[in-house]
C-alpha cells in the first residue's frame, strides 16, 4: 500500500481511541484528513474555482437570491430546549433559511442572544470547519454556545463563558448536508466546495437579515475554527468585493478571527511535525529524516528546497514514522484525557471548567432526540457532527486572501497550544511569509489573574496563543477563550496585567 501522509492521519484518530476503522465516526480533523489526501488522487478539488466566483453568471454586481420573510422571525423562536436548566435569560431562534428555492437548498441556523444589552452587542457569525462539520454540533454545543450536554445526553447545563455575554452569537450548520442543513437535490452533497460554501453563507446572511432586520446595521463579526480557516477569509473577502452591489443589503464587516486555521497546505504540515519534535512526541531521527527528505516549500513557505520531493520513499518513511510515534494521545489537546466509554456516568451533571472528552457522544445522543429536534424546528433527521460530503474545489493556501483582508478589517488569528494538529508553530509560520511589520511586541496576556497565553501585534494582523487550549479552545479553556474573544470585539489587544483582587 503506497504511503501518504494524509492516509496515515486519517487512520490515527480512530486507531488510537480502540475502535475499529470502520465504526468511528468523523470529526473536524478527520474531515481535513481526508481532503488533503484527496488533492492526490486521479480527480483532486480544483484549487482555482474559488478565485472564479464571477463565473456562470455569478457577477459580483447581480443581485443574489432573497425570499419573504415575513414572520419567520417569531416561527424561529425556541420557547424552552428540552432539558435546558432553569434562570435562561435570553432568547434563542432556531430554523431553516432557503439559500436556493430551486434546488430547494436550505441551512440550518441557530442563535442566541445576549441577555444584557443585546441591542447595544454585535453580531458574531460562528463556523467551524471539517471540511462537512456542524457549527452548531461543535460550536454551539460543545465550545463557545450557552449550554452545554450532560452524560445522560438528555439534560443541559450552563456555560458561564458562552460569547453570548459579550455578543449576539448566530451558528450556521454549512454546507447542505452538514448536520440539519439539507437539499432536495443529492448531487447538493457530492458537489460542494469552498466556492458554494461562501456564496450559499452569503446568501443565507441576507436572508437572515430580513428575518432578523434589526441586525442589518450592527457590527459584524465572523470567527470559526479549523478549516474554517478557509470558510471565514472566504466568507469575509466575498462580503466585501459584493458590498458593492448598492442594491441589496450591505453587510457591516468589521473583522474576523480564525483559530488553530487551517491556511496553508504545504506551511501547516510543516508546522505539525515541528510541533511533535518540539513537544518530545517525535525522535531526533525522526525529525532530522523529515528536514532532510521531504520539501514544504510553496511561493509563501518558510523553507526552500525545491530539489526535495515529498512523494520519495525516504521522506514517507519518516512521515508514517512521525505519525506512529505519538503514540495513543488526542492529538487535538495534547495533554488531554481520552474519552473512555466504561467510565461515563450517566446522570452526573458536568462543569464547564473541566474538558470532557466525551462531549461529542453527549451531543450526538442530545440532537437525535425526537423532542429536541421538534424544539429546534429542525426537519426529522439522523443527525451527525461531520458529513461525507464530495468536496470539488478547495485553494491550497488562503494566505492572498488573508493578505487582503489585513489592509480592510481587524483580523486576529488565535491558536490553542496543547493542538498538535493545526499547531501554533503552524499559524505562526503562515503569519511570518505574511512579511508583515510588528507594531506591538509579544507579550503574556491574561485572563482573571494568570496567564491566559501570549500575543503579538502585526500591522493588520493580530496573534494570540491560548495557554493550556486544544483544537477546540473554548471546549479547553473557557474563561481565557472569552476574555480573548471580548478584546478582539472590543479592538483592542488583551490585558497585559492581571485583574486587581475583588
């Protein structure tokens, strides 16, 4: 069997966590595995039909799709969730919004509100990656959303640091065939990519804008995670280039943050088996077998060795080797524990400050309940945290539009330091070929009285660490995961000094 390294990263999650091959179920990571290794194979995702959105009639300047309506505000409305805990002192709307009446393609959306001043917050839109995983799923039910499961996967409790505090928080489930969001068109599934992600996430903004119309002019905010390292730049670049269009409703962009990205095929790889060597999970031979045989180099990389190919028996033999030294870890959150199935007590009720592996188990068996799915409006379904979908185009590096965006709006990019997936050392190498001047020195920055991580000022671009955070951060470190979020809505770097005593 030839050797790749998108292969054997696409196997170690589920060999490492004791289950066979077969019967593991995706996730964020493994999603991303598997599209790398597809660029591969005999008919990989075309790298430039995202920079061809103004093909097939699709002008940057033609009007886009916006239905009725009226009323579905109020339809939208969740009166309780099914197990939710007493004292919920906002309002929460979940519901479809139709992004192709044609095909009849519609996303699924949900949204809280904040419950102090939700008039006077912005409006913050959250992604998560996959390629084909849920924002609601993870996002909303796992990491930085109001509530989260309980062991029993029936009860809720409270997160205390949801973004709701600081913000109107909107979690969009992209593209059709991503969790609720669906289409009555099958080949909806198995033609997808980043192009269509952005528009149809364009397209379901306006139309959510008309349902929610007091949010038309409210500051705008988009953030996500993984390989929404591609869908918020691309979301982003695409909001801006149609603001243009003075004919339907222009959206107020003011920023985005993209954390543990996924940005560069070729600079991200890198940065992982740097990350392993550096954090005592890869040999010396190891690493030194990999420096010398195998070649990132792209226009943007950190290194240049154009003579050094990555398909070469030698540098696959130190990749699969680089692979299975880890050992049985998570990779996600290095220091983390692993899920455990005999361990789970159902009934016990869980505490945001403490990591539970087993959350996605807790999700999965919550968003199938028939009674929940009625609360949610959410068309009957056998719901899943990641999809299978065909994905048809995907760039293998995001860094031009991110050099756009750092001349137009805020642009932070944050990275949990225990992730040995899309690791810090890779976010910083990307942000190095970036060339961009330092305004503010890295410094600690912190949340409550210790460190919640590290932060550099870039002209146009922002760097946060969160200390002790895996791939998912506000899953890992709640309170420093909003202390950074409120900064970077607030425009400001975080605090580079302890809070006082109270």
């Amino acid at each position: 069997m030839k050797v790749t390294v998108g292969w054997l990263l696409l196997l170690l999650p589920c060999y490492f966590s004791g289950f066979p091959i077969s019967s593991c179920k995706g996730n964020q990571i493994d999603n991303l595995n598997k599209l790398i290794e597809s660029r591969k194979s005999s008919n990989p995702p075309r790298p430039e039909a995202w920079a061809q959105l103004d093909d097939q009639g699709d002008s940057h300047n033609s009007p886009v799709y916006v239905g009725s309506q009226k009323g579905l505000m109020q339809a939208d409305k969740i009166n309780t969730l099914p197990g939710q805990p007493e004292g919920v002192d906002f309002d929460q709307y979940a519901g479809y919004v139709t992004v192709d009446p044609v095909a009849d393609r519609a996303l699924f959306y949900y949204f809280v509100e904040s419950p102090v001043n939700s008039p006077k917050k912005p409006l913050v839109l959250w992604l998560n990656g996959g390629p084909g995983c849920s924002s609601f799923g993870y996002g909303a039910m796992q990491e930085l959303g109001p509530f989260r499961v309980n062991s029993d996967g029936k009860t809720l409790y409270r997160n205390e640091y949801a973004w709701n505090n600081v913000a109107n928080v909107l979690f969009l489930e992209s593209p059709a065939g991503v969790g609720f969001s669906y289409s009555n068109n099958s080949s909806d599934y198995t033609k997808v990519g980043d192009k269509r992600t952005a528009q149809d996430s364009y397209i379901f903004l306006l139309n959510w804008l008309e349902r929610f119309p007091q949010y038309k002019t409210r500051d705008f905010f988009i953030a996500g995670e993984s390989y929404a390292g591609h869908y918020v730049p691309q979301l982003a670049y695409y909001i801006l280039s149609r603001n243009n269009n003075t004919n339907q409703t222009v959206i107020n962009l003011k920023g985005i943050a993209i954390g543990n990205a996924w940005i560069d095929d070729d600079i991200c790889t890198k940065g992982l088996f740097d990350y392993l060597w550096t954090h005592a999970l890869n040999s010396d031979e190891t690493n030194e077998g990999i420096n010398k045989y195998c070649n990132f180099a792209s226009e943007d990389s950190v290194t240049k060795k154009a003579d050094v190919d990555n398909n070469t028996v030698q540098c696959r033999k130190y990749l699969s080797q680089g692979l299975i030294e880890f050992g049985g870890i998570d990779l996600y959150g290095i220091y983390a524990p692993l899920c455990n199935f005999s361990a789970l007590k159902p009934g016990s009720n869980g505490n945001v400050m403490s990591f539970d592996p087993c959350s996605d188990v807790h999700v999965d068996s919550y968003l199938n309940l028939d009674e929940v799915q009625a609360a949610l409006h959410a068309k009957a379904t056998n719901w899943s945290g990641c999809s299978d979908v065909g994905w048809t185009d995907s760039p293998t590096s995001i860094l031009p539009e991110l050099r756009h965006l750092a001349r137009e709006i805020r642009v932070w990019i944050y990275s949990g330091d225990t992730d040995g997936r899309v690791p810090v050392t890779s976010s910083r190498y990307a942000i190095k070929t970036l060339e961009l001047p330092v305004e503010t020195a890295w410094r600690p920055w912190y949340s409550n009285s210790e460190v919640g991580g590290y932060v550099v000022g870039y002209k146009g671009v922002t760097f946060t660490t969160v200390r002790g955070a895996g791939h998912t951060v506000p899953s890992f470190q709640p309170e420093r995961a909003l202390t950074m979020i409120t900064s970077f809505l607030q425009g400001k770097l975080p605090p580079a000094h302890p809070s006082p005593p109270s």
